[in-house]
C-alpha cells in the first residue's frame, strides 16, 4: 500500500522536540516515533519528519500560522494530550468535537461577561431539550460528551485569556519598526478590587 509504513529494514527518524515551533507532536505508533499536526491532528510518517516537510504542511494546510511562535503551538499541543485517544494511531474524534465545542461555549460565556456557571446550570440543559426535540436522544448523548462543568468552563476562559495575552504580546514584538505606544489606566472590578488597564498601540499589517 502506498500510505503505508516504512519496512524495519528502512530508516526509522526521531522525532525532535524543536519539531513543535512546526506544529507538531510527538505520537508514538506501535514502537514507531511519529509526527501528529496539534492544529488538524493529522499524523505523518516518519518519513516526513524532516523540517522541510513539516514546514510545508504548515505553510500550505495552515497558513494564518506560519508565523507563530512554539508558545502557540505548545498550549494547542495540550488540548492535544488532553483528547487523544490511541488506536491504531487515530483520534478520536467525538472527543476532538467535543474539546471544541466546549471553548465555543467558554468564548460565548466570556464574550457576554456571563457567570461561568451558567454552562451547566442553563446552556447544558437547553441544549439537551432543544437537542431532543428536534434530533432525539442520540443527539442528547453526544451533547453529554461536551465538557461544560463549572471547574471546566472556568479553565477554559483562562486558557483563552492566555492565548490572547500571548498572541497580542507576539504582535507587538513583531511590529515593523519595532515601535509601540502603552496608556494605562487605572479602574476596579464588580468586587472594588483595583485593576489595572494596558492599552497598546502598534503596527500591524502597516496599520497602527
């Protein structure tokens, strides 16, 4: 088969821990080291894990990417870990959704300045009604594979939070010129507890 594995005879590669500036982790396939794409979770032979080949998936499957830092794809190489169920080397992908979704609701949850909690106290069971209405209870026990406890939606805006934290502070020292402005501001909470406000202003795109 032309997909398949090199012979044991052929030329086994290691995987190199600097691979994950890539976008890829290590996956571990009956004994063999392979590569695992942490943004389409595809896996490569480890034939392609060279540099070169790595780079091209990158470039031409994710190319809004190609300039982020190994931090980036070190946190996506979490969510990885975290849903990846072996067998025969592939992952399951109920699991991979369901990861997903449950970020989706965690950014609405955010974006609305909403209490966490609300996940599981209101959105869940909505989602279960609706679901059962209109689908049936085949579609409420994939709804039950979601992830939304309170523990869980709180974790999932502050990974949120970190990763723009980190994607704003990736512009600003990539900016042309390397030219930034700072204002900040002092303000407090619903809880009067003080908070202090950044404002930033850069180049990106040649647009400040």
């Amino acid at each position: 088969m032309a997909n398949s594995l090199p012979t044991e005879s052929g030329k086994k590669r290691k995987y190199n821990y600097n691979y994950i500036q890539h976008g890829f982790t290590l996956m571990l396939k009956n004994g063999r080291e392979l590569s695992q794409c942490v943004v389409c979770f595809k896996v490569l032979s480890d034939q392609s894990m060279k540099p070169s080949l790595l780079k091209r998936h990158l470039s031409g499957c994710h190319p809004e990417l190609v300039d982020k830092d190994a931090a980036f794809f070190k946190r996506m190489e979490i969510g990885v870990k975290r849903v990846r169920l072996v067998k025969s080397g592939d992952v399951n992908q109920i699991n991979q959704a369901s990861l997903r979704t449950s970020y989706m609701v965690a950014l609405r949850i955010a974006q609305e300045k909403a209490p966490h909690t609300i996940a599981e106290k209101l959105i869940l069971p909505c989602c279960k009604d609706i679901v059962r209405c209109l689908i049936g209870d085949d579609g409420v026990k994939k709804i039950c594979n979601v992830p939304l406890s309170n523990d869980t939606v709180q974790r999932r805006i502050c990974d949120i939070a970190e990763d723009i934290e980190q994607q704003v502070v990736t512009e600003i020292r990539c900016a042309p010129l390397n030219k930034f402005a700072i204002q900040l501001d002092e303000s407090t909470d619903v809880s009067s507890c003080a908070q202090l406000l950044v404002f930033a202003r850069y180049i990106k795109g040649w647009r400040f």
